[in-house]
C-alpha cells in the first residue's frame, strides 16, 4: 500500500517537478523518487546539507519519509504540501485541510511558481481555484492578521475563498470572480467595512488585477502589494487600492528625483501657501478622491456643498491655478504627490 500511493502520488503530480523529491519506506529504501539524479543521494556528503526530511505516521507509527533536495523557503512548503497529501491519501480522509490551504496559497503567492505539479497538489489538497480570482492583501495596522485571518476563515468558510497570514500584519485573500457580485472596488470596500465593524481594525486593502490561472497568483499578489507600497510611498491615505488605477503613481515613481524636485521648486511659494493650510488640502485631496464632484466631496467632509466651492476658491487665488480647469487640476495632483511623499 505504501509503495502504491507513492508512486501514484508522484505519477499524478506529473513532469516536471522542479526540486528532487524521495520517497522511502520504514527501511529507508526510496520506493518512489522524481527528479533525482544519480548524485543526489544521501551517501553524497557534499550534497547531504540540502536535503529535507519529514517523517510520515500512520496510528502513531512511522511508516517511511519524504526527502526533497533544497532549503528555500519554496521548497520547505513544497515538502508539507507533499507530506499532507500523502497522509490525506493513506489515511483517505482529510488530513489538516486548513493547514494544507494555507500553506500551499503562501506557496503559490510569494514564490514565482514554476513547478507545474503545483495545481495538481492543491487540487488534491482540496484548494479549488478556479478559472478567474482576485488577490486582495490585507494590511493591519499592529499585529492583527491573525484575527483578519479567522474572521474570514468564519465568514466564506463553504466558498472557494481562501486566507493566509503573511506576516504578523499582512493577510492575502484570494477570491474567486464568481463570489464578487458587482466590482472588485465595491467587494473590496466591503471587505474594509467588514474588518471594521466586526473587530473593530483600522486597516488598508490593496488588490490586483484579475488571475487566469493559479501559476498567476504570485504576479497578482505582487500587484496588490505594489498597490499598497505606493500609496504608502506618496502619502496617501486611502483604505481601498485598486492597482488597475495607480497607473500616475507608478509614473512618478519612475522620474528621477531630480527631475521631480525641479518641478516641485518651480512651484515652490504658492505650494508653501497652500501646505500651511490643512484645511485646503484635505478639500483639494476630497475633491479629487471624488473626480471633481463637488457633491459627493461636499457630503465626505461633512460640509455644505457651497462651502466646499468657497474653499476650491481659495485655493484657486493662493496657486492662480482653476479647479474647474482639467490642465490646472492635473497640475495641483502632481503637486500633491511629489510633496506628500517628502
């Protein structure tokens, strides 16, 4: 039984697997191996250092190992995944699920994936990722991802929605199109909401770009994270970050330094006018999160709507520059960001 699951573990991952795995009965005879070459054996004391070994149990009992050659952090999720799935199936039943799903998310998100029989592990771990979901990552301010992690574990613990702590303050949530009912903008300001309400967590949400396949995941959760990064870099303060519209951020962070502290002193006086006005500021950075509307500006800031154009009025007589003018406002935005994140 033991040599038959392990060769039918290993045929199902299929060609190629990236990192030389070994799997050896109670005697330590390899009964099913892949990718391992002839001088990859642990008689090979140059090369002994590199491998990693997990026992596998069956009634308290051991019944053999599995040795992967590597010590990455890769590789080490790698061997839990392989270690849980062969229990899974000897055991045939589920063998810590929720442990499982993590750490083959964590594997898939923070590693650029090339091994191929990474889908197949997850699949038979129980991890169903579909054919479209996005990465949103959850970023607390303390070190609260852990209580993120179990709310959202509680919440679409019966949907193909799946959670993972990053680190102490980062959580990664990975969802699947079908589960977003209007947008992901919305999805993700519910999120907030959410997190908010029930623990009572300030927190900032960062989300990527649609993935079309689970080897996709590592790009879109660097697309959430750069989302959050930016944001952060120039200042700003929003709860929510879609990284489809950071497009300016991404820019400006491009332009050499230099460049953008000329732009910057050639504004200098009426910018120092405006910066020494909090108040000024805040309705500028409304008025824009809102795309010029100055009702909706108006109603964020708790203010009468001709209070929000008398303030606009100020601002336009300490820069000469119009909000009403798309050229002006342009302007004032690179303004904003090049100063903020100083």
């Amino acid at each position: 039984m033991f040599k038959t699951i392990a060769l039918k573990l290993l045929e199902e991952l299929g060609p190629p697997i990236k990192m030389p795995v070994q799997i050896r009965d109670i005697n330590e005879e390899i009964v099913a191996s892949a990718n391992c070459k002839d001088q990859l054996t642990l008689e090979d004391g140059e090369n002994q250092g590199f491998w990693q070994k997990r026992d596998l149990y069956h009634n308290y009992q051991k019944i053999g190992s599995i040795w992967l050659y590597g010590q990455t952090e890769e590789a080490r999720i790698y061997l839990n995944l392989l270690v849980a799935v062969f229990q899974q199936n000897y055991r045939k039943k589920k063998n810590s699920k929720v442990q499982l799903e993590e750490d083959g998310l964590r594997l898939l998100l923070t590693t650029q994936c090339e091994l191929q029989a990474i889908p197949n592990l997850l699949a038979q771990a129980g991890l169903k990722l579909g054919r479209s979901q996005y990465v949103f990552v959850i970023e607390t301010k303390g070190t609260e991802a852990g209580q993120v992690d179990n709310m959202l574990k509680k919440v679409w613990r019966k949907q193909n929605a799946y959670s993972a702590k990053i680190t102490e303050n980062t959580l990664a949530f990975v969802v699947e199109n079908q589960l977003i009912e209007e947008t992901a903008d919305d999805f993700a300001l519910m999120l907030h909401q959410l997190i908010l309400d029930e623990l009572y967590l300030e927190c900032r949400i960062g989300f990527s770009t649609p993935a079309d396949a689970p080897q996709m995941l590592s790009e879109k959760f660097k697309e959430a994270m750069e989302a959050l990064k930016l944001t952060k870099y120039f200042g700003l303060l929003h709860h929510v970050i879609n990284y489809s519209k950071i497009s300016l951020l991404k820019l400006l962070k491009s332009i050499p330094e230099s460049t953008l502290k000329k732009i910057s002193t050639s504004f200098g006086h009426e910018w120092q006018l405006l910066a020494g006005d909090r108040e000024l500021l805040l309705t500028l950075q409304k008025y824009i999160d809102f795309n010029l509307n100055v009702s909706e500006a108006a109603r964020s800031l708790f203010v009468h709507r001709n209070t929000l154009l008398y303030r606009l009025g100020k601002v336009q007589k300490l820069t000469g520059l119009d909000y009403r003018n798309f050229d002006d406002m342009v302007f004032l935005r690179l303004m904003m960001l090049i100063n903020a994140k100083e």
